[in-house]
C-alpha cells in the first residue's frame, strides 16, 4: 500500500454469529483511499457494502485486519476514542434525512457546530451567519446573491447551481459545514 493514503483499509473480514449462525458479512477487503480521491463501493444487496462502510466510519471494528486513518489505527483504538474522531475527520451522508424533527434547521446546524466544540453562543451565530451568508462560502453582494428557503428557514447561495446542489444533498452540507 501507498503510505500517503489518508484512508487504509487491510485485509478487512467482518464475522457475525458462530456455528449455525456464522455469517461472514465482508472477506478480505483492502483498499486506500489517498487524499481528494473519490471511491465508489457498489455491489448487490447484500454483499457487504454497508458493513465495510461502517468499519470504514469507525462505527464497528472489524473481526480481523485493519483500518488505519491520517496514521491512527482505527480498529485498535478505545471505544471512547472514535466518536472524536468520527465527529472531526468523518463525514456521513445518510439517504435519509437525519435531522433531529423538533429542532429547525438553524438549531439543527448550532447543534452540530457545539458537538464539534464551539460555545452555544457561537454555534448559534455560525448557524444565523450561514443562514444569511452564501452557504459554499462566496462572497457575493447580497443583492447577488441566489436564495431558497428550507424547512423554513432562508439561505443564500452564489449561484442557482450551487443552491441546486444543496437542494439535492443538504444533509450532506450540514454533515460538512463544521469540519
């Protein structure tokens, strides 16, 4: 393997049950993933690609081989170690919409902002400031600048392709905005 991967996985196997009830749900998997490299993991249903992409996320650790991070070795690390990490140096994108109902989207966004360390105050404020200001981070004039509103609530954008963009994946910006 390339030592300057950001992601590596190694001879990945992930195993549920025994005896009877033994299911090997990914073999033997290896892989890198280097730094601004996109990879795709398709396959049939079924086949493994969901656990390999939470041992990938830290959230399982794999029966045997393994997945090393920006030089960590994830699958040796504590349990109290990896939400840390999953928090600061992984980002997820779910198919579904996972924003927590009860809140707006702007608490939505400062909740996510004090999970990753800012004060209240300032998570409330970068949460009303990306409200406002384009949310890929331009600067336009405001009077330029492309608005929407979402569950709600206003957000600017620099042009209608990048408020496209957000419209089709904005779980994918809030899991992004504060990395």
């Amino acid at each position: 393997m390339v030592n300057n991967a950001t992601l590596q996985v190694t001879h990945v196997t992930k195993n549920y049950g025994a005896d009877a009830t033994h299911v090997q749900a990914v073999r033997d998997v290896s892989l890198e993933v280097k730094p601004e490299e996109v990879v795709l993991i398709m396959g049939p249903s079924g086949s493994g690609k969901t656990t390999l992409l939470q041992m990938m996320g830290a959230l399982l650790k794999p029966t045997d081989g393994s997945i090393q991070l920006n030089g960590e070795m994830l699958s040796a690390l504590a349990e109290n170690r990896l939400p840390t990490i999953r928090l600061h140096q992984i980002g997820f994108i779910f198919q579904n919409f996972n924003l927590l109902s009860a809140l707006t989207v702007l608490d939505n966004v400062a909740l996510v902002a004090e999970l990753a360390g800012l004060k209240r105050r300032e998570a409330r404020k970068k949460a009303a400031t990306m409200a406002t200001d384009p949310v890929c981070g331009m600067k336009v004039e405001r009077e330029k600048a492309v608005t929407t509103e979402w569950q709600g609530q206003p957000f600017s954008f620099c042009s209608r392709g990048c408020r496209n963009e957000f419209l089709e994946e904005p779980q994918q910006f809030l899991n992004t905005v504060f990395q």
